[in-house]
C-alpha cells in the first residue's frame, strides 16, 4: 500500500465518520418533531447542490475574468456569513429552554 492509497482510506474514513455521524446526530437533536429520514434526505441534497455550484460557478468566473481571483473572494465571503450562521444557532438544550420559556410566556398571558 503506498502513500495514495493511505490518503485515499484516511480521507474515506474522515469523511464518512467525522463528518457524516455528528451532522445526522445534530439533524435529530434540532428536529426531533419531523422524520429524521426525511430531514437528512434534504441536507444531503443541499450538499450536493452546494457541490455541484461550488465545481460550476468558480469554472464560469474563470472563463469570463481568466483566473480564480473573484472565486475565492465568494468563498471567503460564504465562509464568514457560514460561521456567523453557526455560532448564532443555539444549542439543542438551550433551544429546549427557549421554547419551554415561550411556552410558559403564552399561557400567562392568556
């Protein structure tokens, strides 16, 4: 087994279990009311929207300008509004406590 061999397993294994695993886990702690087959079904196929976009926008940007220069500004932008995103979520126990707040909120003032 060479060294390719060895980066294709390892990027094999990464990809299915370090990334794949804790995105399935975070769909049913956020969504638990709705069908967990059916909320994976749509980030997956986001992801390979995302994916598709993401091989045929940057190519298009390069043949109208003749380099990648506007490509990797975009992705520098998606980057940070993703990470802004991501820490404006809210934990799935504190989501819990919000929602049970809200709760307790609507039936005192009834």
């Amino acid at each position: 087994m060479d060294r390719c061999d060895l980066g294709k397993l390892f990027n094999g294994y990464c990809v299915s279990y370090c990334t794949v695993a804790p995105t399935q886990l975070l769909a049913t702690q956020y969504f638990k009311q709705y069908s967990v087959g059916f909320i994976v079904g749509w980030l997956f196929l986001s992801h390979q929207i995302g994916s598709a976009l993401g091989a045929y926008l940057p190519g298009l940007l390069y043949n109208e300008t003749g380099n990648y220069n506007l490509s990797f500004y975009c992705s520098i932008i998606f980057l940070v509004g993703a990470s802004i995103l991501n820490i404006l979520i809210p934990e799935p126990n504190e989501a819990k406590k919000i929602q049970k707040i809200n709760l307790n909120q609507s039936h005192t003032t009834n």
